[in-house]
C-alpha cells in the first residue's frame, strides 16, 4: 500500500476493540519519549511487535538496513530530520508500509502538506485506543488482499 | 477498620479525580491512560506522568531561557517547544495545561513577546498545580494499595 494522499476522513468508522494481530509490526517515530512509550504500549495491547525511533533519520536507516514495518507512525516536527523530509525519503525508496502523520494541533495547510509527503493517514496526538484498532482493521483488510 | 481506611481512601481519590475533571485540568486521556495499566505494567500511569514531568520541565526552562534573551527573536523555536509541550500534555490528558499552550502559540505566532511573557507565567503556575495535584492522586493511591495489602496478610 503507498502512500496516496487520503484523508483522516476517508477510514471507515468501524470498531476495532477485537483487532488483535500477532503477525504485524509498527515503527513509533517520533523525538518525545513519552509519546513514543505510549503509542509503545498501544500497540503492543493489540498484540503488535514495535519498534521505536527518535527521529526520520533513524527510521529512514533503519528501511536501509533492510528493516521492514506493516504500520509507521510518523512524528511531524523532530529535530536532524522531521517527519514530512522523512515520509518523502521513505517513499522515495519505495516503501509501501502504512504511514500515519501524527501531529499536533497544526494548521489545515501544515497538515496538508505532511499528506502530500506520502502519508495514507494523519491525526492529531495522541492517537487513541479507537483510532488505533481502525487502522489495524484496514491493515488487516489490506493485507488479505495480498 | 483497615477496610474503612481503604474505602475512604478511595473516596478520597474518587473526589480528586471528580475535581480535576470537573475543573477541567484533566480529560478523558488521562482515563484512557488508567486504562492500559494492568498487572504487566502495574506502574504505567505514574511511569509516563514521570516521564511528562521531566520533559515539561526542561520545555518550561526552555521557554523561559529562550524570552529572558533580551535580543530574543526566535519564535519558530518557541513554537517547536509548544508544539511539544501541547503534544505531551494531549497525551496525558492534561487539557488546561494544552490549551493554555496553544493560546501561548498564538502569542508567538504573532511575534507578541508580551503577551508570550503572560502565557508563561501562566503555564508555570498550571504546571505547578498539575503536578502538586497528581502527587497527591499517586500517593493516596500508594496509601490505598499499603491498606489493601494490610487488609489481608499472608497466612502461613
């Protein structure tokens, strides 16, 4: 799945309090240890195995390494390289993995702009236990068309 | 009476919590927070308000540091500090303290280095009332778990 530009909006409202998925992996990328510790301990209850990075540069090497994840979340504003530089390289390179913005309470345009980088998803921070177990639903989806 | 001293304690916490809802210092993030302690991570919430503690701190003196410069001029910095702060503070819950934050990003956005002064001021003292307020949660619930475990010793 690349990256298309779609909007929060366009997920489907269904409830994902039963999504527990072993198989899958997320990359937290994100400069604050307490965000990347929560959305740790989020995902983890779903039943994902997660890594974290403090920001795009170690995340974009970690994919150079050969690093592969079925779900990133991406940080906006980190210091070496912020989220909207590191979503761009991500696709450059080719990686199809879910990429969702995370952010804070930004403008329309700022937000705008980090979906034109290549993310399929973005939200305001915190992500919450909803919002999670919807993107895991559409990862699922996604993956059983493969 | 040690299941009265637990009852009351939890009372007692129950009417903290009520107040901090109620006055709007803290929102339902700070529930969904309770919500992924269990007995894997019996320490979550008061491991990740510590966390908050220590990055807040070092964002306040930041902030504070970045104004006091009389030839202060960078407001972009300020804003990355305030984007910070108002993303960690969403994530605990800690709603008045957000949205005083964003009424500071709004000052800065305008390059108002008074009105950013203002803000500041009221930041700290919000800061300083959160955490006083969530010492006195954590340790009532310290007491809680201490005339819990009195309650029922272990029998040999």
């Amino acid at each position: 799945m690349s990256g298309n530009g779609a909007s929060s909006s366009s997920l489907n409202m269904i409830s994902g309090e039963d999504v527990v998925n072993n198989n899958l992996t997320a990359l937290v990328v994100d400069d604050s240890p307490l965000l990347r510790l929560l959305h740790d301990i989020h995902l983890k209850k779903y039943g994902l195995k997660v890594q974290v990075a403090e920001n795009g540069k170690v995340a974009v090497d970690l994919f150079h390494l050969g690093a592969s994840f079925d779900l990133v979340l991406m940080d906006k504003e980190m210091p070496v390289m912020n989220g909207v530089e590191a979503t761009k390289e991500l696709r450059a390179m080719g990686v199809t993995s879910m990429i969702v913005g995370v952010t804070s309470k930004d403008g329309p345009g700022e937000q705008q702009a980090f979906m034109e980088a290549g993310l399929d998803y973005c939200f305001e921070k915190p992500l919450t236990p909803e919002i999670i177990g919807i993107l895991l639903e559409e990862l699922n989806k996604h993956n059983k068309k493969d | 009476m040690l299941g009265l001293a637990a009852d009351r304690l939890r009372a007692d916490m129950n009417r903290l919590l009520s107040f901090l809802f109620h006055q709007g210092i803290l929102d339902e993030q700070f529930l969904q927070l309770q919500q992924l302690q269990d007995e894997t991570s019996p320490n979550f919430v008061s491991e990740v308000v510590n966390i908050y503690f220590h990055e807040s701190e070092k964002l306040l003196r930041n902030l504070r540091s970045l104004l006091m410069d009389r030839e202060f001029s960078d407001y972009n910095k300020m804003g990355i500090h305030l984007n910070q702060f108002m993303g960690s503070s969403s994530s605990i819950g800690a709603k008045r303290i957000r949205n005083v934050c964003l009424a500071f990003r709004a000052a800065s956005d305008q390059n108002n280095r008074a009105g950013c002064l203002s803000a500041l001021e009221v930041l700290e003292h919000e800061y300083c009332f959160l955490k006083n307020k969530l010492h006195e949660l954590f340790q009532i619930q310290q007491q809680r778990v201490l005339a819990a475990g009195v309650r029922y010793p272990m029998q040999h």
